[in-house]
C-alpha cells in the first residue's frame, strides 16, 4: 500500500521537435514515428546533413528573439493556462526551477572575445537569471526561485528539488522548466565525437533502447514545463510519491560498472515513495540507447522493478539534455491521461523481456511509475509517479 503525497501535478506544457503544445507531442508519440528530421551541416562534417530532432520555429515574438526564450515562455504559460483549467488557484507562494545546461546558446557571442557593440540591457540577456525573472515579473509570483543544472539529469532533478520544496513549505506551488535549444552543429558534432550521438542514419535505427544493434541517441530539443502544487481538489495529472539523487563520483563520462550508486538512487526513491520494486508497474527509463546505460538500466529493470514494464522515448524525441526527464516525463503524464503508453517501437531483438512495444498500445495504465535519468559525468535520478 502506499500514500498519496501533496506533490501534485497539475499542469503540463510543452515545446518539442514534433512542434509548439502537448497535443503536438501527443500526437506525434502515438505516431511512433521519431521527430527528427534530416538537416544541413549536422553531419560528420560541415558539408554534410545529419538526423537531429530540433524545435520548429513559432512561439510569440513578444516572448524574446531567440527559439530558448519563446520556448520557454511558450511551455511555462501552457502548463499554468492547464493548471488554472484544471481548478488550481495560485498561493501566495509560487516558486520557479529553471533547468538548463548550456542555455541560450543564441546569446553566447556577446559574451565572447572581440564582439562588442552590445548594451548592459543585452548582456543580462545572457545570464541565467533573467529569463527566470522575466517569467516571475510576468505572472507576479513571489515564491523561491532557481536555476538548476545537472546535465542530463536536470529535468527530473528538478521535479524532485520541486517536491521538497512543497513538503518542506518552502512554497505553494511550484512552476518547474526544463529548457534545452542546444541542437547546433558545434554541440552535436562535439556528441558525435564522443561517440554517443547518431547523426549519420535515422532514430529508429540508430537509437534502439535495450535492442540489439542500438549506436546511440538522436540529439534532440525541448522545452517542457509542469505546474505542481500541494492543493488538493485540483484535476492532477500525477503525484510524485518520492525521488532520490545520487552521484557516482566514478568517470566524467561513463556509467560506474557496479552501479552502487545508481541502485542506491532508485531504492532510495522507492523507500521515499513507501512502495517497493514489485509495486512498479512501468519504468520510464533515461533509455538513450547507449551500451553503458541499456547496461545499467537494463539491469534495475530486472533486478529492482521486476514486474515492471520497460519502455523509452528517446528514439521518438530525441535527446533533450537538460529537457530530457521533463520530456520523458511528459510522455508518462500523458499516457495516464489517455489511457495508454506511447513507447518506442521494437526494431530489433529486445535484450530485456519487460520492454514495451510501442507498435501495439498498451491501454488502461494506472500503476505505478519509476522515472529514472542518468545524466553524462554521474548524475543518477529517480522519481515514482502515480497516477491522479
């Protein structure tokens, strides 16, 4: 048995490479079909194409000049808009987490040697803070406010650092954005060159959590916010139960071959939530399609959630980096809303019994969910999810 914590979450907003909402998102996760798309100058050189999920153009001028900041805005105002619909009132308190990585790429040349020719108002366009501030200023909240950066584990990260605050009374409710627009051609090819990032060929053949044959991820983008709140009476999506971090302190890019800390992680989320591994009815895994976590991951899933079904979404999405656990977060949030799982489809021979195929949808889901991430340098995060 367990209890229902006063984490809840009330609204959902997104931006990703299927376009600007979570019907978008919804809709292009049922497709199966993945959101990248073939796009000049990502390929292993400069003068050639490469598979890359990257957010369209769109979002409200008003909102800023560049994709990060529209994006950004775009997700946070969809998940409040959703919140308010779903009969959340705003406390006195709401406080914001922002998590990015490498931010506003498109704002980094005025900051670099020789550039110049900028104003003091342009550079705070820079600094981590200020589209924070802008978000707060534009709604009135006066609640606890933060970035926070954990590589690739920073979305979920968040969501966890979100629920302490509302368990602790730190705030009311709390506003949580995860925003990454980093897809350039620099940044990704640095990816390739590390041997993890897949530009060369399609997703679905490229990316293919715990399935034989998989290279890597697709590198993606997304800016994904989620409201969530300590009232009761609103139309939530989910509770979080409970969460756990951890660090490896092993390798700033591999995954420690004992796992110790990433199992300490996952059973410390579960003793948080009050339930245990064979109360897990689905693990929505970090899944990006690499030897080391397929590995790791694979093993949890066997071992720590047995009775659990396996499934991923990087394949569809991409790699998000910071936005990476809100994405995948996303897609859980609404399976339960629909009914139904949006998981990547097999391609190849499944080296794990549990994982789910995404070609035949999975229906009446209202278990328990582990959402684990495992961010490059050892960041480990889990959070358990349960259905409203």
């Amino acid at each position: 048995m367990h209890t229902i914590s006063g984490s809840h979450i009330a609204g959902l907003g997104t931006v990703t490479g299927y376009g600007w909402g979570t019907q978008a998102l919804w809709a292009g996760l049922t497709s199966s079909k993945p959101a990248a798309t073939l796009q000049p100058s990502f390929g292993a050189s400069t003068d050639d194409p490469g598979w890359i999920v990257r957010v369209p153009e769109g979002g409200r001028a008003e909102d800023g000049t560049t994709r990060f900041a529209r994006a950004m805005r775009a997700a946070a105002r969809e998940a409040i808009n959703d919140a308010l619909s779903r009969g959340w009132t705003p406390g006195a308190r709401v406080g914001l987490i922002h998590a990015c990585v490498l931010g506003d790429l498109d704002m980094y040349p005025m900051v670099t040697p020789g550039s110049g020719g900028f104003t003091g108002r342009q550079y705070l366009s820079v600094t981590p803070s200020t589209p924070v501030s802008l978000l707060m200023s534009e709604y009135g909240f006066h609640g606890p406010t933060m970035n926070l950066s954990a590589m690739c584990t920073s979305g979920s990260a968040a969501m966890i650092t979100a629920k302490l605050w509302l368990d602790s009374d730190m705030a009311d409710d709390v506003l949580v954005v995860s925003t990454d627009l980093s897809a350039t051609p620099e940044v990704v090819r640095m990816f390739v060159q590390l041997g993890v990032a897949i530009t060369d060929t399609d997703p679905l053949n490229a990316c293919r959590p715990f399935q034989e044959g998989s290279r890597g991820f697709t590198f993606g983008e997304a800016a994904v916010a989620t409201l969530m709140t300590s009232q009761r009476g609103t139309d939530a999506y989910a509770s979080i139960l409970g969460g756990a971090m951890s660090h490896d302190a092993y390798h700033v890019t591999s995954v420690d071959p004992e796992l110790t800390h990433v199992r300490r992680c996952v059973e410390e989320a579960l003793q948080a939530a009050r339930v245990a591994g064979s109360d897990i009815e689905y693990m929505n895994a970090h899944g990006p399609g690499t030897r080391q976590c397929d590995a790791a991951e694979g093993q949890i899933a066997q071992t720590v959630v047995p009775e659990a079904q396996l499934y991923a979404v990087k394949p569809l999405v991409g790699h998000c980096q910071a936005a990476a656990g809100a994405a995948e977060l996303a897609a859980a949030l609404l399976g339960y809303e629909h009914g139904e799982i949006a998981a990547s489809p097999h391609i190849a021979q499944p080296s794990v019994d549990q994982l789910i195929d995404g070609r035949t949808p999975m229906s009446g889901t209202h278990g328990l969910t582990l959402k684990t991430s495992l961010g490059m340098g050892g960041h480990n995060a889990a959070l358990v999810l349960a259905p409203a």
